[in-house]
C-alpha cells in the first residue's frame, strides 16, 4: 500500500518509495467515477495541492479537535473508509506474494489469501461491527489483488515518464493538429468534403512524426 501512495501522490516508483510516515495514516480509493481521499490535518493540505486538478476528488481531512480525541478519530476514519467502498462491489487490493512461512501463505487458491489479509486488517474489521457495515467485508464485496495489473502501470506511468510527455509529447501533438487544422481551414469548401478521415490522419500523423523523428536526432 505505502508504494501505491508513494507512486499515485508523487510520481515515485515502487522500487524507490517516498518514505513519508504520514501517509501511513491516510486512506484512499481509486473508483470508477471518483477518487477518494481521507487525511489528517499535518499532511492535508501537500495532499489537496497534488488532487485539486483530479476530477470528482472526494477530500475528507479530520479536524484537529477530532483528532485530539482517540476514539472520535477512528470512529470518523472507519465512517470515511465505509462511506469510501460501501457500493463498490468489487474491490482491488495490492498485496505481494505471501512468503511460505507466512500465516497467510496459500496453496494456489490466491481468493483465499486476499480475503485472508484483508480481514485481518483493523479497518477492515470494523466493517462487521453493529452500525457500521452489513457482514464481514469479504462477503460484502468481491475481493481481488491488483498487484499484477499495477506493476504493469507502474512500469509504464512515473513522474519521469509524465514529465517528458508534458515537456515532449505533448507540444509535438499540439504542433502537429494545429498545422493540420491549417490546412484544413485553407482548403475549399468542396476540398473539405472530399476529405476523408484517412485524410485527416495522414495530415496529422506526418508532422509529428518529423517532429518527434528530430526530437531524437535520428
């Protein structure tokens, strides 16, 4: 979880974590049409400057009066973590392979093993609780480990990767449709209705390849 955190807030790869104990203390999920995100105060505002620009960000961050009282605290977290995952029915969870010595160790049956850990988390726990969830989480939800499907991210999507798109990529994509709406709105009406969508393709894939062909110096 810590290495989610460190490569979903800073760009950090999974090899090379931001080592930041306050994250410790922090939940987030990732849904389909949401991200949300439950803080305390000391890191909420470095958090709310990196997802002010996530569409649909959903922030909760514990009030300092809250905060001074234990039980108030981890009732409020175990409220925003329901409030988080209560209609998802499926949910994703990293979790590494288990070592063989491990309680947790499985024998080909990784079901198993997901739901294992997963309720052997205190969060996870509460849900089960009178008022707090209906049953035990993983008969509530769909379990399943995510670790795969993230490395295959990870290896693709870093703060270094995004920062050469946002400084390469994408001032050559730009450069590349606008001289290709140039030529479009140059043409004549009847030209333009000829056009076909190859044709458009054609004018807009040529540029940026001779741009990105010089960005290399091949």
């Amino acid at each position: 979880m810590k290495k989610l955190a460190s490569w979903l807030f800073y760009g950090a790869k999974p090899s090379e974590p931001v080592t930041d104990e306050r994250l410790d203390d922090c939940i987030f999920a990732v849904a389909q049409d949401a991200f949300y995100v439950y803080c305390r105060k000391e890191i909420s505002a470095e958090l709310l400057k990196l997802c002010v620009k996530v569409p649909n960000v959903v922030f909760y961050c514990l009030r300092k009066e809250d905060e001074r009282d234990g039980d108030r605290a981890e009732t409020t977290k175990v409220g925003e973590f329901y409030r988080m995952i209560y209609d998802k029915r499926v949910v994703g969870i990293p979790l590494a392979e288990p070592d063989i010595n491990s309680d947790f160790y499985y024998d080909r049956n990784e079901k198993d093993y997901v739901n294992k850990v997963a309720e052997s988390w205190p969060l996870v726990k509460a849900y089960a609780f009178e008022g707090i969830g209906s049953s035990f989480f993983s008969i509530s939800h769909r379990l399943l480990n995510v670790r795969e499907k993230l490395a295959e991210v990870y290896e693709r999507h870093d703060a270094y990767t995004v920062a050469s798109l946002l400084s390469g990529t994408v001032p050559l994509a730009e450069g590349a449709w606008e001289q290709c709406f140039g030529i479009f709105s140059r043409a004549s009406l009847g030209k333009r209705l000829d056009m076909t969508e190859a044709d458009l393709a054609a004018e807009l894939l040529l540029p940026y390849e001779l741009a990105f062909l010089s960005l290399i110096h091949i």
